[in-house]
C-alpha cells in the first residue's frame, strides 16, 4: 500500500507562486509514477503533470512553461509560478503503483487547495 500526502496549498496572489509537496509512505519502490491533478467547483478533475520513473514528464497545455514537476526519494514536488486565478482548484497527488506487470492502480491524496486570487 501506498499513502500519500500534500501539503504547500494556499491562498496566492495572481502572478505568484506557490510550492506543492506530496509524501509517499509505503510501498514506494512500486511506484512506477506520480503525478498531479486537480478539480475546481463544477469541473471534472483534470491531469496537471506527471513523472514517470526514467524522469520523463508531461504537462497540460494550461500550465505548460509555468508549472514544473520534479520527484526525490519518496517525494514529488509542483513548483507553480505565474499563478492564474483559473488555476484555483484542489490539487491532488497521485502515484501510480504496480503490484504485477498485468496490474497497477492508483493511489490518491486528500487534496491541498489553492486560490488565486487578488
């Protein structure tokens, strides 16, 4: 089993930047990746970024260039910059745990919310 916690969430201005943490207790050698979501009032939850193990990483459109996704140990991190109040939602990690090669699943954080706003 694989448990996860965020922390770093907060209220920002526009333009600001916050730092996302993300701790992984458990099984973290299973971990084949992590990554971010999140989920505003009314929306679906959307993929933000991920890291794979070999350290390749993607990025939705909507935060490409501002946003940057890093992993040490058993952490993984979500530096935001140049914040937009549209980027207001609940962040949540997530980590991809494989237990067979025939199966993974996906183990979730409680969130972290964030708020841009003047």
């Amino acid at each position: 089993q694989v448990g996860l916690v965020e922390s770093g969430g907060g209220l920002v201005q526009p333009g600001g930047s916050l730092r996302l943490s993300c701790a992984a207790s458990g099984s973290i050698s299973s971990i084949s990746a992590m990554g971010w979501h999140r989920q505003a009032p009314g929306k679906e939850r959307e993929l933000v970024a991920y890291i794979i193990g070999g350290g390749n990483t993607n990025y939705a459109d909507s935060v490409k260039g501002r946003f940057s996704i890093s992993r040490e140990n058993a952490a993984v991190y979500l530096q935001m910059n140049s914040l937009k109040p549209e980027d207001t939602a609940v962040y949540y990690c997530n980590a991809r745990v494989r237990v067979a090669a025939w199966y993974e699943y996906d183990s979730w954080g409680q969130g972290t919310q964030v708020t841009v706003s003047s």
